[in-house]
C-alpha cells in the first residue's frame, strides 16, 4: 500500500482536534439513545488505512469539517452538540458489519454514515435490520437501495442511472459532441472501458454501455479491474493496438495515477481520456507529495465529472470551498464533498424533523429538497436522488502547461451548460 507521505495526514489531525470528535476505541462523551441532554452520535466506519485509504482519509476529512460546521454554524442538532464516532474498516467488507452492529447496539449512535463506496453494501443489512437510516458517502451502487430502500439516504444517484448515474453528465457531454466541438473535429466513435470489478463498475456498466451504444458509439473494449492493478503495461499496450476514440477509467485515485504514469511511460494517449481518479480528488491529483502526478502530466486535458462546480452556490458550498482554499490552495474534490454532505444532510433533516427517529427522517427527506455543498437532494421511493442535479463535467486547462502549478485555479465546468466556465480543451495534447 502507498502511505501518504508527511504533510497530507496531519492536516486533518490538525482538524480533530478542534472538533468533537469520539475516535475508534475512545472514551468520549454519553452516545446516542436515551439522553435528551447529551449530543447527538453520528456513527461510521472510514477506510482509514487499506487500498484506498487516500481517498478514504479525505472523505473522512469531509466529514470532520461538516461536523464543525453543524455545531458551529446550526447549533447542533436539536440544540444538542454533535459528535463521531468511527472505525477504520481498512476497505475490508468482512470487518463492516460486525463494526455497524457494535455502532448500533454497543456506541447507540443517533445516525450513520456510511462506509466508503462499495463496501457500504456489507453495512447497509444490519442498517435494515435495525430500522436505522444511513446516509451514505460516494455510495457506488444502487444494490442496497433495491432491497432496502429508504433506510440507505443514497445522495449521490437515482434509480435510473444507478452506479453510473456519477457518469451521466460526462455521457450526455460526449453524446452532444457537436455542440462543444468548435474546432469541426471528427467525432469520436469508439470507446475502450478499463472498468472495475466491483458492483459500482457493473452498475456503471448497466448505465453507460447501452447509453453509448444506443447513441451510435462502438465499444471495441471492455475489462474490469481490481482496485490496486499490480501492472498497467499490458493494458496500456492493448490500447496501442486497438486505438480507441475514448478511454474510460472509473478507478480508484491510486490506480489511475498509475494507469497514467504508465501511458506516459509507454507514450500512448487516447483523444479523450475520461479518468476518475482526477475528480475524485482534484486537490491530490496534480501533487506529487500527495499521491498525484506531476502538473505538467496532471493537467494536459484529462476530463472527468466536477462534484465542484464554480457556478453552484449554497452557504455550505462556499463554507467547504473557503476552507479548502484556506488550507491547501486548492478546490474541494469529490470525496472531502461527499463526506461533508452526508454529515449536512443528516443535521439539517433531523433538525427540520425535531427528531432523528427514522420515519420522521423518511418524512422530511421525501418531502423537501436540500441544498447541500454539492448538489440538491430530495428522496425518492427507494432512497436515491429524485432532485434537479448534476455532477457536472470538470478539466484542468492551464494557460501553459509547460509551466502548469500544483494550485487549481486552472480547474473548470465544462459541461452542462448553466455550470460551464469555458470551453473544454480538446483533444488531448500528448506527452511532447
């Protein structure tokens, strides 16, 4: 496993220490159930440690600081201080629920989180079975909302594009490639999917396959992956041979800093390359020290979806973009977003429900629509995202990427139309 090297972790230890915060194995204050004067428990697990910790460790970074917001900026919940309680479930589904039955029968927590992408599915029957609700964090699949429905709040996608839904803007983006192609480029035909062999891959696969088919695209090109591929090169060179239009990698931040350093390696570059990783941690991707790539490789026209988009205003957004700005210099990336929304979500409906109960949690989820950092939320019948939202379509373009910075003042919406900031560099420019 990669360790993130000194200077990223700290950070959000140093954010710890000002919140209220009942680590894993810590003493803390009265949890949840019971005590109408002590705070309100929010319970999770967070890949700490493990494959993906990078991401994980910014989800929980998100988390942290929307907690701070809530007791800060709303009082609470309820008027009662708020506080998390967690567990590092090293991105191992076998430890999740044994962890989520501790939260709920041994911390009494008042609301959960849920784990980090697909691994929340291992939580998401012992959420049931208790008729507890859990707000999810970059929930990567539709599967539990099938079978449990609103018991899991799943912010990020609807039941129509399930776990491709994160890639529904990016989709449409290339299916109305005439109406951004200002250059009279040939459009692109043929698409190779270097995909992940999780759920959220083959429900990405569900979604985007017969969109991109049904709209006149070939897939000359279809894999899936585990997270922490050990060797890019054979892939890479595969895709030397096949020479598709589009690559497509909806990977972990890890492997698609990888896959690219190998296409560097071996000179090869796509038209267009759709590449995950940079969305979901705009902050990380262009800096080294942080697990990211160089600038000058990170910023040469990768597209991927935007979570941030300059254009989408709310209070908390501008709160979540102040603090990132503030301390990295940067823009707030996807998983710091959706740790933060989830926690948001939660405060504000249970304190426009008077109640963390369940049914009155249902009650004002189904019936209201929240603005959050990222995007809206109103719950539909089976606990997705019945709202008016987009994830939006996000590039790097610097002015000259020769001499391109760690910084994200060069990052933009370029798609759909109300959160465009400029128009899309386009096609990739290469190594040289």
């Amino acid at each position: 496993m990669r360790k993130l090297k000194r200077g990223y972790l700290p950070v959000a230890l140093l954010v710890l220490i000002t919140l209220t915060v009942t680590a894993c194995g810590g003493g803390g204050g009265s949890a949840g159930g019971g005590d109408d004067d002590g705070p309100i428990v929010i319970g999770s697990t967070f890949t700490l440690s493990g494959p993906v910790a990078h991401a994980g460790q910014m989800a929980f970074e998100g988390a942290e600081l929307a907690v701070k917001y809530v007791n800060e900026e709303l009082g609470g919940i309820n008027g009662r201080p708020v506080e998390l309680k967690y567990y590092d479930d090293e991105f191992d589904e076998s430890k999740i629920p044994m962890l989520y039955e501790k939260l709920i029968t041994q911390d009494k927590v008042d609301i959960l989180l849920s784990p980090y992408t697909s691994p929340f599915l291992a939580a998401a029957p012992v959420v049931a079975k208790n008729d507890m609700m859990m707000f999810c964090i970059a929930a990567d699949s539709y599967v539990a909302n099938d079978s449990y429905g609103q018991n899991i709040v799943n912010i990020q996608m609807d039941d129509q594009w399930r776990g491709g839904m994160w890639w529904h803007d990016v989709a449409e983006f290339f299916v109305n490639f005439d109406q951004w192609n200002t250059k009279g480029l040939e459009r692109p035909k043929t698409v190779a999917i270097l995909n992940l062999e999780i759920s959220y891959g083959h429900e990405v696969a569900d979604a985007i396959v017969p969109y991109l088919e049904d709209n006149g695209f070939e897939i000359v090109y279809h894999e899936y992956f585990d997270p922490m591929q050990a060797d890019w090169t054979p892939i890479v060179s595969r895709m030397k041979e096949l020479q598709p239009d589009i690559i497509f990698q909806p990977h972990y931040f890890e492997d698609c800093v990888k896959f690219i350093e190998k296409c560097k390696e071996l000179d090869y570059y796509a038209p267009y390359m759709i590449i995950e990783g940079m969305g979901w941690d705009t902050l990380s991707w262009t800096n080294p020290e942080f697990g990211g790539l160089d600038p000058s490789v990170a910023k040469r026209g990768f597209f991927a979806y935007s979570v941030y988009k300059n254009k989408y205003q709310t209070e908390t957004s501008k709160y979540l973009a102040d603090y990132v700005k503030e301390k990295y210099d940067s823009i707030p990336g996807n998983d710091l977003i959706c740790g933060f929304m989830a926690v948001e979500l939660a405060a504000k409906a249970a304190n426009m429900a008077g109640s963390v109960e369940t049914a009155d949690l249902k009650k004002v989820l189904t019936e209201n629509t929240f603005d959050l950092a990222g995007y809206a939320y109103t719950m539909n019948e089976t606990g997705g995202n019945a709202a008016d939202f987009n994830w939006g379509v996000g590039q790097y373009i610097p002015d000259d990427i020769n001499n391109a910075d760690v910084g994200a003042n060069d990052w933009y919406c370029v798609w759909p139309e109300k959160y465009k900031e400029r128009d899309p560099m386009y096609p990739f420019p290469g190594w040289k």
